[in-house]
C-alpha cells in the first residue's frame, strides 16, 4: 500500500502518517519544512519518501506527484491535508491577504495534490484521492469567514470529483475532522465539544478510507451536530453563535 500525504510534518498529517507507517504502507510525505520531515522519517517503521514543497505552487506538486509514483511503483492512497486556519474579518483590508492565502492552501492545493494521480490511477482502474475537510465547511460561524468557506468548497469540489471519477474505478472521499488536538486548534478562544487527539482521528479516519467511505465526519457525535445545524433555521443559528468569541487573526 502506497499512500501520500501533504501537511505530513505536524498535526493530523503526522498522525496519519504513524498511522499507516504502522499498518505497512510506504508514504510519500510533503510538507514544507524539509528538517521536520526528516525527524518524522527516523520515527517511522519501514521505507518511506519526503519531498519538501509549497502546496500551493501547482508546478512542484505535478513533479512530486510523478516523482512519487515511479518512487513507489503507484499510489494507492493520496490525501491532500495541508491546511491552514486563520481568523478573517473581511472588513479589516488587511485580511483580505489571509483569506486569500487560506484559499490556495485549503481548496486550490487539493487539485494540486489530486491532478498528478488522477491519470494513472483511472489507468490502473483504482485509487482513493482523499479531501480532508472540516464540519467548518458545513455552516459559517463569525470570525471564520475565510476557514468556513474554504471547507465548503472543498467538501463540494469532492463531491463533484467523485461523481466526474465514479467510472474509472478511483474513489474520492471527504473526511470532516472535528474539533483535533493540534497546534491549529490549541490557539482557539472557544469551547470545542468532542475534542479528540490527532492519533485518535488517524485511526478512525484510516479505517474510513480503506473501507471506501465516500463521506464521514469524525468524531461520530460531530456528525449529529453537524445535521443538526445544518436543519437549524437562521434565526436561531445566528442566535446560537452570534456572540461566538473569534478565531485569533493574523499578527494576533
């Protein structure tokens, strides 16, 4: 099992990467910091390849992807994680910058990292291409404007993937973390229901991709929550988290 991963030098990138280390697979890590990959590397069981690279540069991407597939004989398992969440309030000029630096990395990296595998995945008539998104991307919530919209997109953008894929035998697949014990999550001024560690997380998140889940919120009780708002009208949502404390913004 060859399976690829971006964010893969801290957070949930690196528990899945401990995580499918210890069920056999050999991974191609990416992350931007070349030194944090190796250190991960040394914890690792097994063979296993690094790539240090920006996500966002689509040039990089296609050259790693490649490099990796004839590194590894083919993916199997390619999950786009990096992901970045900064507090944005479009009315400071200033956080236009970061919501546009939020896009790239959260919604337009993901086709970065899917686009060099799509081809010869659909050849070989199998794969999984793996979004991680957020139950952020379910509903807005104040001070998160640029986070919120970023996972939306990224939980529509698989699902058309998906339906486009459906015939070539490669399956794409949405995971919707909670709330994640990370350094992302550490800095938030709210309370987080159903806190859960990264390892936690790697676990259920890896027995959802090998069992081909197209779509799965983690942890479960997330997922309730997540419908439950979703069914929520307006006028009692906005009440509900109208006074939510906001996510930090840059420079905070």
């Amino acid at each position: 099992m060859n399976v690829f991963i971006t964010g893969a030098s801290s957070g949930i990138g690196e528990a899945l990467a401990q995580e499918f280390a210890a069920r056999g697979a050999t991974l191609g890590l990416v992350a931007r910091r070349k030194e944090m990959l190796e250190l991960l590397l040394k914890k690792l069981p097994g063979k296993h390849y690094i790539y240090a690279a920006d996500v966002t540069d689509k040039y990089r991407m296609r050259e790693i992807g490649a490099q990796f597939e004839l590194d590894s004989g083919g993916a199997d398992i390619v999950i786009a994680n990096a992901g970045i969440s900064i507090g944005v309030l479009t009315e400071h000029f200033e956080d236009l910058e970061a919501f546009a630096d939020t896009f790239n990395t959260n919604v337009l990296a993901v086709a970065h990292t899917f686009h060099p595998f799509i081809t010869p995945m659909s050849k070989r008539g199998r794969g999984h291409l793996v979004g991680i998104a957020s139950v952020a991307g379910i509903r807005g919530l104040p001070g998160s404007e640029a986070y919120c919209a970023s996972k939306a997109a990224v939980i529509n953008y698989c699902e058309s993937l998906r339906v486009e894929l459906k015939k070539s035998g490669v399956q794409v697949q949405t995971i919707l973390p909670g709330f994640i014990k990370t350094s992302m999550t550490d800095k938030n001024p709210y309370r987080m229901p159903f806190l859960m560690t990264a390892s936690d997380f790697a676990s259920k998140a890896a027995k959802a991709i090998l069992a081909g889940s197209s779509y799965r919120v983690i942890p479960w009780q997330m997922a309730w929550i997540a419908k439950l708002l979703r069914l929520l009208p307006n006028v009692f949502f906005d009440k509900l988290f109208g006074n939510r404390p906001y996510k930090p913004r840059r420079g905070q």
